[in-house]
C-alpha cells in the first residue's frame, strides 16, 4: 500500500465512519438485540425474564398466527401480481412520447408520493356504506349488489381493498423501473420481428418481454421485499386485515402486550426477508 | 405499436390515458371535494360540492373563533368542594373548559415539519459523505459496507419496533417526552440514511472523476475538491434526496405513534389525525380537509422534484 492509498483509505473510513455508527447502533444492533428479546417474556415497561424457547412455542401453536400467514401470503400475492401487470400495461401505454406525456406522468406518479395518512380517508369515503361512490355505483346505478355493504368492515373485502390500495400506490414505482428497460429495446429488433412476420402480439411475446425478464423479476422481488413489511398502508386503511406486521404491532403494543412474542414473530420474518434481500443483492444488485 | 394510426386505436389510446388518470387521481379529488362540502351534500355522488363550504379549512387554520365550553353544573359542585385540593381542582376544571373540539392543526404541521426537515438534513449530510467514501475512495471492506448500506435499507420499521422501543426503555429515554422526541428524531435520519446514500452513491459514480483531478492539480485538498466540484454538480440531485428524505420522514406513522403516542403536544400530522378519526370529533369535512392540507407540502415538494426523477434515473432505489 502506498502513503497515497493509505491516505485515500483513511479518508474514506472517517468519511463513512458516522453512517456506521448510527446504522450499526439503530439498525444492527437493534436486530441482534431482537434475537436476544425473543427468548425473554418482555414487559412493555423494559422488565425481563428468561422463558427460552416458550415464545415461539406459544407463537408456533396459535392459530392467529396461521391466520396472519395466510392473510400476508394473499396480500403479497394480490399486490405483487397487480403492480408488476398495471405497471407493465403503464410502461407499454405511456413508452412513445405524446402531447401532455408530462402532465399524465406527474397525476400517475402522485399516488406513490402522497402521505399514506391523507390518502387513505379518501379511500375510506369511496368506500363507505352509506356516502361512498362505489357502493353507490354498485348498487344504484349498476344494480350488481343488492343492498350496501361496508367491504372495509369486513375483513375477508377489506384485505381485497387493501390489495387494491397497494396496486393503486406502488404501480407507479414499477411503471418506472419497466420502462426505464422499456426505452433501451431496440427499434431494430421490432422492425426484425415485424419482417419475420409477426404482429404487435407476437412482437411482444417475442421481442419485449425477453428483453423485460430481468427487470420483470426485480420489480416482482422489489414488491416482495417492500410488501412483507408493510404497515402503514395496511393499518390505516383497515385495521381489522391483519398481516404479520399488523399482527405483530398487535402484540407489542395493544391489548394483552407481549413483546417477547412480537419479538419472536420478527426474527422469522427477518429470516424470510432476508433471503429476499440475499436474492436481490447476488443477483439484481450491481453495486 | 399500439396502432396509434388508425382512429380507432387514438381512441383506445386516449380512453385508456383517460382511464388510468382518473384511477389515479379520483381518491384525491374525493379529498378535495368532500372537504369543501356541506354535511347535506356528502352522500351526493357528484364530485362537484352544490355550494362551497370552507368552514373546515378555516377552522384548521385557526380563522375561527374557538367556541366557550360551559362547565356542567355537576361538575361545578365538584369544584366548589373546599374539601378538593387545588391542583386537582385546576386539572378538573381543564379537562372541561379546553376546548375538545378543536384541533391543533397548525401545531401539528410544524412538529411534523421539525421532526422532517432535521432529519433530512442530518441524513443529507451524513449520506454525501458516506456515499462519497464508497462511492469514489477505495479502501478494504468497502463491498461489505455497500451490501450492509442495501440491507438496512430494506429491512422494514416493523422489525425494528421492540428492539428500539426495549432499547430507549433500558436507556431512559422512552419515558421522557424530550427523550421520545430525541428518539425518534434519530430513527428518521436512519431510515433515510440508506435511501440518501443509495441515491447520492449512484449519482456520484456518474460525475468524471478528471473534474476533481483538475480541482487537485490547481491545488485543492480532496476536501475542497469535494466542496468546490462535486457538490456543486450535485445539486439537483442533492435537492432531491433531502426531498426524498423529507417526504419519508413526513409520511412517516408507525415510529411516531410507538414513541409519542401518549405525548399529544409532540404528535405528528400523520399521528394527530389518524387520532382525529378514531375520536368521537370524526367529521368528514375536517378529516378531509386535514388530508388535504397535509397533502399540500407534498405535492408541492413532488412537483420540484419530479423533474429529476423522471425516466427511472434512481434505478430501483426507491423506497416503497
């Protein structure tokens, strides 16, 4: 090593030194400190006491648990597929330039930068029982309900509503991150798919998604890593959808408190995520 | 490939742009509309309010007087007990005169203004260096600081809630309101730390590095290199991660009501009116007025920083 690199590598250690710090501190360590929490009985107001392994038996023989799993699993399926196709017919509608493409762009992308809070009481409206537009449009005008039902109130509609919350939110984020790959294709290669005799059809089959494959499998990655955590989204619109995360808020914060069992329920969770992220940083991630 | 040429296919084309912005923007319009409409008129489906009713937004901002609230005669006796100590008289007393109804808007936005604007700043500056460091220096363990960067960052608030929580409880400081602010003050810059650096990591590599080369030739130390070049070419995308930042740290619930929850003078936007609904003080106009009003600063924020963002140019490093 030379002075000059030494030099280069000192500087570049003091530089990153204070990310360091406060991602090692607050994000490390606290995930660390969470394995540990996970095997005490955790009172809220920080008092512990050894039980070993009783929080995950506990977790592992209830019910709710399953429950969540299955919610989180259909929500994740739900949100995961509708945002990787609306994003997909968005690239694929709004990739040639037209008059007014910014205009369009900026309204697409405003349900992404919205804050989830305002946002979700328009939903709340459009959805309620008795002033909302959609029973309205689906009983009074469309006649395919017989009566107005509160789908948020309902847990089994509201998870549906929730989904559709999502797709409404994220598909701006894979609209982007597809079209992107979108505008990089070739115009040879279509003008060779339309001289083989293929038809707009064929040439997206056989020119377009090849070329999306890849990008097709971060954007599905992406919303897996992103949607397994999802709180917000889901809480404030409904509360009654309980996924893992809600359930786990569930039993830090609320009722009968039990932090060692939430604490249980995110270690397992950080195992799943963290094979997605494994996933997305050996094979997607170039830095 | 749409057939754009035919006429028909125009009007597909201009029915499905249609539709899509009316998907997108109709729960906005909701918002708007039903905040500046008369409780007669809710129920009406139409977007368009029959008169205009801006109570709501006056109230908010604190352009109406708040009402007196009388003291019910009930509680009066209780108070005219001599018997009664006098702090627990005086505490009695504003329970029933503070004015329930009334919503602290404006106190709100600059606490939610505080807690954003302070972070972002700190995760600006913290993310310019660090992302410089791996971005241009080279030093062993750099890989691994790059990955660890990109997996902090997607891990999620949810995992961290009881560790943080457990840990500032061990420390003192979740029992103190100064201690829960400073908290979560420090959970905001790291959750936008990672995405800042992300985001600045990228744009740097981008920069030639012979511009700074030159800046050394002339004579400056890599610090004023930093300083004089490559901040100063940074600075659109600079502007937009401390927006970024600040858009996250505004949007931000699930911290805001683990930690201050039980404070109400220190509550955020996101928090004051996710309370605001599930109190008995419910009202469609105001929630939706209060929705709109938070929307505001976003939107404004978005449309600056919009023309940096467009054609994927973050490169799946988004946040969400």
């Amino acid at each position: 090593m030379t002075p000059l690199e030494r030099a280069e590598a000192k500087f570049g250690w003091k530089l990153v030194a204070p990310t360091i710090l406060i991602l090692g501190l607050l994000i490390l360590y606290p995930l660390m400190y969470n394995v540990y929490l996970s095997f005490f009985d955790v009172q809220l107001n920080g008092y512990k006491t050894f039980v070993g392994l009783e929080n995950y038996i506990k977790l592992l023989t209830n019910t709710d648990y399953y429950s969540a799993i299955g919610t989180t699993s259909l929500y994740l399926l739900g949100t995961v597929v509708g945002t990787t196709l609306l994003g997909l017919a968005m690239a694929l509608l709004l990739k040639d330039p037209f008059k007014g493409r910014g205009l369009v762009n900026a309204a697409i992308m405003l349900p992404y930068v919205a804050p989830v809070i305002s946002v979700v009481f328009g939903w709340q409206f459009l959805f309620d029982p008795i002033s909302g537009v959609v029973n309205y449009l689906f009983v009074d005008v469309l006649g395919i309900w017989s009566e107005r039902t509160n789908l948020i109130g309902n847990p089994d509609s509201a998870l549906w509503v929730v989904v559709l919350f999502d797709i409404w939110k994220h598909a701006p984020i894979a609209y982007l991150l597809i079209l992107s790959k979108l505008v990089s294709v070739s115009r040879d290669q279509y003008e060779a798919a339309a001289i083989d005799g293929y038809g707009p059809i064929g040439r997206f089959f056989h020119v377009t998604l090849p070329e999306l494959y890849f990008v097709l499998a971060t954007v599905v990655l992406l919303r897996l890593i992103w949607n397994l955590n999802r709180f917000e989204d889901v809480y404030l619109l409904a509360p009654n959808v309980q996924t893992l995360p809600i359930f786990t808020y569930y039993q830090a914060f609320t009722g009968v408190i039990d932090q060692g069992l939430a604490a249980a329920t995110s270690v397992i969770q950080l195992a799943v995520l963290s094979v997605f992220i494994w996933f997305y940083i050996k094979k997607i991630m170039k830095w | 490939m749409l057939g754009k040429r035919t006429l028909t296919g125009r009007i597909g084309f201009a029915l499905a742009i249609l539709l899509l912005v009316s998907f997108s923007l109709l729960p906005f319009a909701q918002i708007l509309s039903t905040s500046l409409k008369h409780q007669y008129d809710w129920g009406n489906p139409s977007l368009i309010p029959q008169t205009i009713n801006l109570d709501a937004y006056k109230e908010l901002l604190g352009l109406t007087e708040a009402k007196k609230v009388e003291i019910p005669a009930a509680i009066q006796k209780i108070l005219n007990n001599p018997k009664l100590p006098k702090d627990k008289k005086e505490a009695i007393a504003a329970k029933y005169t503070s004015n329930e109804n009334l919503f602290p808007f404006g106190k709100y936005m600059l606490n939610s203004v505080i807690f954003s604007v302070g972070a972002a700043t700190f995760s600006l500056i913290f993310s310019v260096m660090g992302a410089y460091s791996i971005s241009r220096l080279r030093f062993k363990g750099q890989v691994v600081i790059q990955r660890s960067v990109l997996f902090v960052y997607m891990v999620g608030g949810v995992l961290l809630m009881v560790p943080l929580y457990q840990m500032a409880m061990n420390i003192g400081l979740a029992s103190s309101l100064w201690g829960s602010a400073f908290c979560l003050f420090l959970i905001y810059i790291v959750q936008t730390l990672p995405v800042g650096m992300y985001m600045l990591g990228n744009y740097f590599r981008g920069i030639p590095f012979a511009l700074e080369e030159a800046a050394m030739m002339d004579g400056c130390s890599r610090k004023e290199a930093i300083i004089k070049v490559v901040l100063p070419l940074s600075l659109p995308m600079l502007a937009t991660v401390f927006i970024y930042c600040f858009i996250i740290g505004w949007n931000e619930y699930l911290f805001a009501s683990v930690f201050l929850k039980q404070y109400p003078e220190f509550h955020t936007l996101p928090l004051a009116l996710q309370e605001l609904f599930v109190s008995k003080n419910a009202i469609w106009d105001r929630i939706m007025a209060a929705s709109m009003l938070t929307l505001a600063p976003i939107v404004i924020c978005f449309l600056f920083a919009s023309r940096f963002m467009k054609g994927g140019k973050t490169d799946g490093g988004v946040k969400g």
